[in-house]
C-alpha cells in the first residue's frame, strides 16, 4: 500500500481516529492543519530532496520514486544535476528543510524555476507552500489508490 504521507503514519493514523467528513483528502489536511509547527515540520522535513541523496541511493520511496520519475528527474543531465543540488543545499540552508512541491503537476523546467523564485519566501511562506504542496501531492496519490 502506499504511503501518503511520506514517514509520518501519524497524519493517516489520527485521521482514522476522528469522525469522517466523507471527504478523506479533506480530513487528512484537517490532521495536518491541526498538527503543531513542530509536527508540521518534521513532516515537511521527512520528504526526499529532488534529485537529491535518496534519488541515487535507493532509499526514496517507491511513491517518490515513481514522482519523481514522472517529471524526469531520474533523467538528469549533468548540468541538471548540478543545478538540482546547488538548489536544493541553498533551500536547505536558508529554510531548514527540503524544497517541495508536487512534481507530478510540473517539469524539470518548471522545478528549477520555482526553486529559484520561492528562494526569495520568507519561512513562513515556505512552510505553508510546501504543506499546500504535500496537500497536492496526497490528493493525487489518493485518486492514484481510487
């Protein structure tokens, strides 16, 4: 079965716990919004960088895998490549955790063109970027399981 959340069984799992609206995007975005900012960020943080580590390890997850797949980021020039991880460490160091966003609703141009922008977000706005982001992603690896 796959995952929604990326290591973080805890969104699903209160989920459960509550009453359902009918709507289980919905009520899996409800967990999330209701999770403290501690919570939120170790679940922004337990997703893979883009083309990074987890790509060429192996470790991603099968889900990931297939995302990332899909936008072509297991096809990477070297120049990419490069670009990718220049990216990804200058996100990491300026917000703390990994840039995300739903790679099934975009390309390798269209990645690289909103790291570059969303570099300039304050963390604030990022954090809420990146949980509208996993918010996309869930939505898709739900109607993927429908």
């Amino acid at each position: 079965m796959t995952a929604l959340f990326e290591h973080s069984p805890w969104v699903e799992e209160r989920a459960d716990a509550r009453p359902s609206s009918g709507d289980r995007h919905a009520d899996l975005m409800a967990v999330l919004y209701d999770a403290t900012p501690d919570e939120q960020l170790a679940l922004i943080r337990a997703h893979p960088e883009l083309a990074g580590k987890a790509a060429i390890d192996g470790s991603l997850t099968e889900a990931s895998a297939a995302e990332q797949a899909s936008a072509g980021l297991d096809r990477l020039t070297p120049t990419e490549f490069e670009r990718f991880h220049t990216l990804n460490a200058a996100y990491r160091d300026r917000f703390d955790f990994p840039f995300i966003i739903c790679v099934r609703l975009t390309d390798k141009a269209g990645i690289l063109a909103a790291m570059e922008r969303r570099l300039g977000n304050d963390r604030n706005t990022e954090i809420a970027t990146a949980l509208d982001e996993i918010g996309k992603i869930v939505r898709l690896r739900l109607e993927a399981m429908a």
